[in-house]
C-alpha cells in the first residue's frame, strides 16, 4: 500500500512538473517575468506634428524662416509671430515674435519690460542675462522661470535687431522647468537665427 501510494505521489508530482512545464508564463527562468503592457510617455499620446513647408514668410512682421535647425519644426505662422516645436520633446517651443505697434504686446518689447512682467508672475525669478553677436548685430538676452497656466516654466527671449535694420524681434523659448537648460535654448535660437531672413 505505502508502495502505491508513493507511486501515485510521484505520478502526480511528475504530472504537475509536466504542466508547469507546458503554461505559458509559468516556466522559471528569463520567462518567469510576466510581459506588461509598453509604458506610454505623453510624447507617444500626442498627435502627429502638422509642420509647414519651408521657407515660411511673415509679411506682418518682414521675417522669413528659409529652413531650420536639425530637429525642429515650423508649426504655425500667423499675425505676429512663427511658431516652432522641438520634434524631440514638444513641451519645449520656440517663437520669432515681431514686436508689434500695441503695447503691451504679446511678449515683452524690451529687456526692462520682460523682467518686470516675470516679477509680476506666481513664483518667479529673474535668472540670467547678457549680449551676444548676431548676423543682424548685438543682441540682448534675458531668462525668468515662473509659473503659467501649465506649471512652472523657463522663459528666455532673444531680443534682435530685425533684419530690416528698423525695430526689433524677439526670439523666444518656453519650456517646462527642467527639460532644458538656458544655454541649450540660446544655442538653439543662436542657430535658428542663421536661417531667418
């Protein structure tokens, strides 16, 4: 009996080894680690970029973009400004404003004027400044974080001789605290300068 009995013991072992054997996602080893679903980053939910065509004129305020830095991408081109994404990270964006004859208009037409309105936001902080060399002649720059509609942002903006040689435009980048640094936005913008006319 106690022979039988351990028969069975090891038929029903043999059995369960067997079957272990054969499901899916039951074996040992590489296999034991069940596979999950691919994590989506909200860069993979967002739609397709619509970019347009190059080059891209703006006769409202005499700026035209003739093409653009490896990884960017003209998105819009309307009243004042010409809007461009970062194909690698989209939170971080880029305009060419022209400064408009209302003041104030949708971004700051001076150094003075920019820093006041970061003061007066949520949060804020008035971070770095200086001039640069551009192919339309010296520049001013300035950077503030602060806090928008969407959370807390760098703000840095260009401020350039237009390529008339009247008045001014504003380079500008926007972008989440923490997805790039104020030196990477003004090599980009120092960059996208050189293909705007």
């Amino acid at each position: 009996m106690l022979r039988r009995r351990f028969g069975m013991e090891v038929v029903l072992v043999a059995l369960i080894v067997l079957a272990v054997g054969l499901l899916p996602g039951c074996r040992g080893g590489d296999d034991d680690v069940l596979e999950s679903e691919p994590v989506i980053t909200d860069q993979e939910t967002l739609p397709p970029i619509e970019s347009l065509e190059l080059p891209q004129a703006n006769s409202t305020i005499g700026v035209s973009v003739t093409s653009v830095p490896t990884g960017l991408a003209v998105t819009l081109n309307t009243s004042y400004w010409i809007e461009l994404v970062d194909l690698r990270n989209r939170a971080i964006q880029y305009s060419i404003v022209g400064i408009p004859p209302v003041t104030p208009g949708p971004v700051p037409a001076t150094v003075e004027e920019f820093e006041q309105r970061v003061r007066e936001s949520p949060n804020s902080k008035v971070m770095k400044n200086g001039k640069l060399d551009t192919k339309f002649g010296p520049a001013e720059w300035v950077s503030g974080s602060y806090d928008d509609d969407d959370g807390p942002v760098v703000d840095v903006q260009i401020f350039v001789p237009h390529p008339s040689g009247s008045g001014n435009m504003v380079l500008r980048s926007v972008c989440p605290r923490g997805t790039s640094s104020v030196e990477e936005s003004l090599s980009v913008m120092k960059e996208l300068l050189t293909h705007v006319s």
